[in-house]
C-alpha cells in the first residue's frame, strides 16, 4: 500500500512538472514581446527540384525591423542577402554587384521559415496548433501563413525546451511531405550589433569578399543551361521554344498553354552592374521562391540564379500558381 501510495506521489509531481499547450503559448508570447535581437545559423534543405538543394543560412535581427539574412549554396558558391533597414527592404547578389530595392513590408503578415519570430506567431494565431513534448523539446504542428504558396499548408516547429530556441521546422505539403527543412545551430537570444550591421553598402562589400564578383570575359555570357518547370498545371504543355541571339548571346523564349492557363519563361545570361551601381528599385513584393529571392508584381515574377536572368509572366496565373511554376524551374530537360 505504501509502495502504491508512492507511485501515486511520483506520477502527481510528473503530471504537475508537465507544462501545457497553453502555458508553452504563453511563454512564447512572452518571449516574443521582450525579444530584442538575436542571431541564428541554420541549414536549409529544400526537396522541390531534381535533387535537394542545401544552402547556409546566417540570419539577424535586431527590434523593431532591421533584419540580415545570408543565404549561401556552398556547393555552388552562390550567396543572396535579405536585408531590412530604415531605408526600405534590399536583396543583394554579391556575385553580380547587383542590389534591389523594394518599398515592402516584408517579413510581416507572411510565414518565414528560418525567422524565430514569425514561427512564434504562426503557433500564436493558429488557434488549432498540434502540440506534443520530448525529453528536451516541445512540438508544434501548425498551419503556415504563405501568402500565395498554398502548396505548403504544414509545419512542424520544434523548440528548445529551457530556452523556447528553434531547433529544426520542416514546412509540408497536403500530403505531409517536408519540401523545406529548416536546422538550427548557434542561436542566441540579446546579439548585439555593430551600428553598421545593417548597411547595405557595407553588406554589399563584405559578401564579395566570400564571392568574388562573377568575370566578364568574352564569351561568359553566350552559353547556358535552358531550365524547365517541373510543376505542372492542369492542361497545360510547352507549345514553343525560341531562341533569340543577342548582343550578349541568347535569350531563350519558352511559351506554355492551355484552355484557360497560359504562361511565357524568359531566360538569359544576366549583367554584373559596375562597382558604382545605386540599388536597382523595384516595383513589386519580395517573394521568396527557397533557392533564391524573386521580385513578384501583378503579372510577372523575376528573379536571378547562377548567373541567368528569369523572367515568369502570365495575365491568368494566380500568383499562388506563378509562385509554384518559379519554384519549379530548376530541371534542365522536360519531364
């Protein structure tokens, strides 16, 4: 009987130490409203094309709104900055000297995968979340908050239990399916900065210090390998390929129909801008497509990768589809 009696003890004290979905939530919530900076490493695997692409990713914040995210493929030494400061929102590409400039508001009212404050606000708004608890961490699933990709309606979050740190977020599709996989290393809460942390010029010029500025030897810009989508929309085909030649080389016209869906695909060797070029300004969102970071207006998405120029326009793409077929374009044959 006193055996039982203790058990019973023992049992009442673990179920006591357990903290609920509720209480975790709170803490969150407290957790995000005194966050004032931090500064977080991670590996960021995206399973969306031919193969997984992994990239480096170095992030930075500092409250309210300054925000430094270092993107890097190593494999092919290709670097992109996300970069938010009181001057507006800044894409870099080291290796073109190539800096854009959006009049946004991003990272807010949208999901980021690799951002600790807005995971912590996807578990705050969804009033539905899954939650479960580990030896060392807790575990959320929640709905994302992607504003055009409805491809990528889950997450599982997964957080450091002493100290609320993200650990790993694998964001699915309708089949449960992990296409972005996001693992944290190196978080640390109350990172102080430097006043010039989030200065573009000075941004600019670091990065090309890990990736050189691309050369511009003759015959650089001629050849390249065509890309083609993978997503496929209902109906749709490639109708048409035309190549173009240009004072630079090629440029390369794909023309995809359908009954009711139609979309072009421009593609050619993009420019290195001189030392002294001024931000690009560009009139659109920031749309992030995982391998690279895309400017999307009402009809078109452009975006940069491994030195060509693409350009997706369509009159009757939702932006949710013209999102899912810039996601795609990273096969080099029709499948």
């Amino acid at each position: 009987m006193l055996i039982l009696a203790g058990l019973m003890v023992v049992f009442s004290l673990a179920a006591c130490g357990a903290k609920s979905q509720q209480s975790v939530v709170k803490d969150l919530d407290g957790k995000l409203s005194g966050l004032k900076s931090y500064k977080a490493k991670a590996k960021m695997t995206l399973e969306m094309g031919t193969e997984p692409q992994v990239y480096d990713v170095e992030i930075w914040h500092k409250d309210p709104s300054f925000y430094r995210v270092n993107l890097k493929n190593a494999k092919k030494d290709q670097s992109q900055m996300i970069l938010r400061n009181k001057e507006g929102v800044f894409v870099l590409t080291p290796a073109l000297n190539k800096s854009f400039k959006f009049q946004s508001n991003w990272p807010q009212n949208s999901s980021q995968a690799y951002l600790y404050e807005s995971l912590v606000q996807d578990i705050l708004e969804d009033k539905e979340a899954k939650f479960s608890a580990t030896k060392e961490h807790y575990v959320f699933e929640t709905k994302t908050r992607y504003q055009n990709n409805k491809m990528l309606p889950l997450q599982e979050i997964t957080l450091d239990k002493k100290s609320l740190a993200p650990v790993s977020v694998k964001v699915m599709d309708s089949d449960r399916k992990a296409l972005v996989k996001v693992e944290f290393s190196n978080v640390k809460f109350g990172a102080e900065f430097d006043n010039n942390a989030f200065d573009m010029k000075k941004n600019l010029a670091a990065s090309q210090l890990e990736v050189p500025v691309m050369g511009e030897a003759k015959g650089d810009k001629k050849e390249f390998s065509v890309k083609y989508p993978l997503a496929e929309l209902p109906g749709v085909t490639l109708k048409g390929e035309k190549e173009m030649k240009t004072e630079d080389g090629k440029r390369m016209v794909l023309t995809y129909e359908g009954k009711d869906k139609s979309f072009t695909i421009i593609q050619e060797k993009t420019d290195v801008m001189p030392t002294s070029a001024s931000p690009i300004s560009v009139n659109g969102e920031p749309v992030d497509l995982g391998f690279t970071i895309g400017s999307m207006t009402g009809n078109s998405i452009k975006w940069t990768h491994d030195g060509v120029d693409y350009t997706l326009a369509s009159t009757n793409l939702t932006p949710e589809e013209m999102e899912m077929v810039a996601e795609s374009v990273q096969a080099d044959a029709v499948k």
